[in-house]
C-alpha cells in the first residue's frame, strides 16, 4: 500500500509539473501570437514526441521527457551584417552564433518577413519572454493564496501541550532533567497540559508570538490567567532567566543562536489555521525573500552536495532539489499518516514553491533562459534611445545570437549543476520523515 501511495504522489506531482510547464510556455505562445509572431511549434517536454496536433499554423505536441518544454517562433536572432544567414565561419565560436541564427530562421515562409520576433519592438520583445515566468508566479500566487487562506499553516497556540519538568539551559544537547536542576517554573505554578493561557500579568493573548515575547521579557514574578474546564483562573509564576532560542524580526528561531531570556516551561500546541488575505500576502512575500535567497545561495550549496552525492555527507533540509527530488517528496506526501486535505495541501504548497521557483530561475538575465533575452532587448531599447538623444544613427536590433557562446558556457554549467542534484536525490534525497 505504501508503494501505491508513492507512486500515486509521484504521479500527482508530474502532472502539476506538466501543467506547470504548459502554462509557462501558454504565456510565451499567447503574447507572441498577439504581437504578430509565428510560432511554428508549442511542446511540453523533451526528446521524442509522443503526441502532437497541428492547428492553424502552430503545431501543439507532448514530448516524452517532461523536464521543461519551449515554444520555437520564427527570426529570434536577426541575420549578420552581410543580410545573410548562410554564411558559416570555421571559428567555432562564430560556428555558434550562425548556427544559432540559421535555427531562428528555420521554417521561413513567405510573408514572415513581417512576423520575425526581433523586428518587433524592444517593449514588444521583453513582454513575450516576461510572460512565460510571470505565468509562473500568477500560478504560484493563486496556489499557495488560495490553500492559505482556506486550508492555512500549524500555528503555535497558547494552548499548553506539556510542561517541561525542569529548567535546561537550551544551548545545552540535553533533555533529560538531570540533579539539580530546578523545577520548572510552569511546574511549580502548577500549569498543566490542555490549559489555555488567555491573559499574561493582566494582559489578555490570544496569540503566540505575543505570549512568547511578553515571557520572554520577563523574569521573576508573573500572573497567568487559564482556562481550565471552562472557568478561568489565575496561576502565580516566578519566570527563570535561562538561555533559549533567539528569534529574528520576524518571530522566526535562528538556527543554533541563543539568548539569554525569561523561561516559563512549557510547550505550545499547534494546529492548522487559515491566514487572512493580508497575513497571506506578508507570507508569500517571505517566501519570495527566501527563493531570492536561495538562489543567490545556490553556488554555496555546491559543496554539500557534492559530498551527500558522493560520500557519506548529510543532505542538509535546505539543500537543493531537483525534479527527481521533489517528485520523491509528493510520493512521501502522499504517505503520511495525516488526514487527506493535509497531504492535498502540501502537495499543492509543493507546486506553488516549484512555480515560484522557476519565475526566479528564469528571471536571471543569462542566456538562454527568458531573463537573458529580456535583458538583450532592454540593452537594445537603452542603446537606441541613447543614439537618438546624441543623435546618432540607429544601430538597429541587438544581435543576441553574439552571445551564444556565452549561452552554451551557462547551459553547461547549468546541466552539470542538475546532473549533481539528480544524483544527489537519488543516493541520498532530501525527506520529510
């Protein structure tokens, strides 16, 4: 059963992952097709077709290796500057760029002349390749929205889940009370588990960060209003100065990091509550921050994983994933002993975080991803202005096929990249459990 459950994860996952891509590629083909621009052919995936259907003049097929997906559009390169596109240099960087111009020429018909993408405007241009990413985002947007705000996150409540017996300096790897250590303070004033703290010396709570900062802010004696069964009633406390987790702007606990603090004892309980709209908006935003930061910290990560796929290193929980990988995670999902709307919201939190991903990969401006077309037609719009304003002869469209060279560097340096993680999440993937 656990193996069907896998499998089945697995095959959720590769269909977001299918829609993912398709939806990308929609937005490309969309505004190209609205601009003018022919577009001969519209695929999800790679390698050999396994389905494909012509309408009108865009062919619209599946290929068998769902690991990405493009649309081609006729004249993505303009010609050199002879107007020619057959000339072929032995240099093999030249061989590059002018075989690289020769394919944005393929399929030419009469009548394109007038349908060849870089003959479009600059704006026009950086809209087609912006589309493709930023139907990723709206994606990720609507997914990781909708669920928060209708399923939610776990919450830390004021609700007592257990009282520690005794103060452990939390800097310390020790749980167990050892002789000498004093009780508790949540002990000694008698809290116990399923109280719910509602007011902290006087001052009514009904959330945990806000309980969290008031104990924390205190050491010696303190008032604490529970409820117990239904009736309220007041504990008198004596908060202990101990060393605990310290916490960033945002409430969240650094790693490793401790201070020293007012200690009460006991541990909150969670459970799943919806956001509001703009706590929902406040935490897409950080998790955009954190994909920002994730891939300004990609090149960090490499040695990590080199050792988690070639020795015996730990893979971290932060330590990148490929497909494979997050395919794995959906088949884990799908595992777990929780009940069904959970594991539907995890595998869509999955999918949202993996369209948030591929908006920010794309959005680098390198070759040949979408940002680096992007940038090529923004340098042409900037060039163009500044030779009218020193009023200069137009230097035409910016040739982009002169930067293939470059282009292949940064699609090998990107595969050796995916094949590391690959076999990372092969040998020794990332795992929730």
């Amino acid at each position: 059963m656990t193996i069907l459950l896998t499998v089945l994860g697995i095959v959720i996952f590769a269909v977001g992952l299918l829609f993912s891509i398709a939806w990308h590629e929609l937005g490309h083909l969309s505004t190209a097709k609205y601009f003018g621009i022919r577009v001969p052919q519209y695929m999800v995936g790679f390698g050999p077709t396994i389905w494909s259907r012509k309408k009108g003049e865009t062919e619209y097929g599946i290929k068998a290796i769902p690991l990405g997906g493009y649309i081609r559009m006729i004249g993505m390169f303009p010609p050199g500057a002879d107007g020619r596109i057959e000339a072929r240099s032995t240099s093999p960087w030249r061989g590059m760029i002018e075989d690289a111009r020769s394919a944005a020429f393929e399929e030419l018909k009469e009548g394109d002349e007038t349908r060849l993408f870089y003959t479009r405007k600059p704006w026009k241009r950086m809209i087609v390749m912006f589309a493709g990413p930023f139907m990723n985002l709206v994606l990720a947007v609507v997914i990781f929205m909708g669920v928060a705000m209708s399923f939610g996150f776990q919450t830390q409540t004021t609700e007592v889940a257990g009282v520690q017996k005794c103060v452990i300096s939390q800097d310390v790897a020790r749980e167990k009370c050892a002789a000498g250590d004093p009780v508790s303070p949540a002990r000694a004033a008698g809290l116990k588990e399923g109280d719910k703290i509602v007011a902290f010396n006087g001052q009514r709570v009904e959330d945990w960060s806000v309980l969290s900062n008031l104990i924390r802010e205190t050491i010696g004696p303190a008032s604490i209003t529970v409820e117990r069964d239904g009736n309220e009633q007041v504990l008198q406390a004596t908060l202990a100065k101990n060393m605990v987790a310290q916490k960033n702007s945002d409430g969240e606990v650094i790693p490793d990091k401790f201070v020293p603090a007012g200690y009460l004892g006991f541990a909150a309980a969670t459970e799943i509550v919806p956001l509001s709209f703009g706590d929902s908006v406040d935490r897409m935003g950080d998790m955009i921050v954190t994909g920002v930061e994730s891939i300004i910290a990609l090149p960090s990560k490499i040695p990590d994983l080199w050792n988690a796929a070639f020795s015996d290193g730990d893979r971290k929980d932060d330590s990148p994933v490929g497909v494979v990988g997050a395919a794995r995670i959906g088949g884990e999902v799908m595992t777990l002993d929780v009940p069904a709307q959970n594991q539907m919201a995890m595998m869509l939190f999955l999918l949202a975080g993996f369209n948030l991903s591929l908006f920010l990969f794309n959005m680098l401006p390198l070759l040949p991803l979408d940002g680096g077309h992007m940038a090529g037609a923004l340098w042409e719009s900037v060039r163009r202005k500044l030779a009218r304003i020193f009023k200069r002869p137009d230097p035409g469209p910016f040739d982009v096929a002169k930067l293939m060279p470059v282009a292949y560097v940064v699609a090998g340096i990107f595969i050796c990249f995916t094949l590391l993680v690959l076999i990372a999440d092969v040998v020794n993937p990332v795992k929730i459990m």
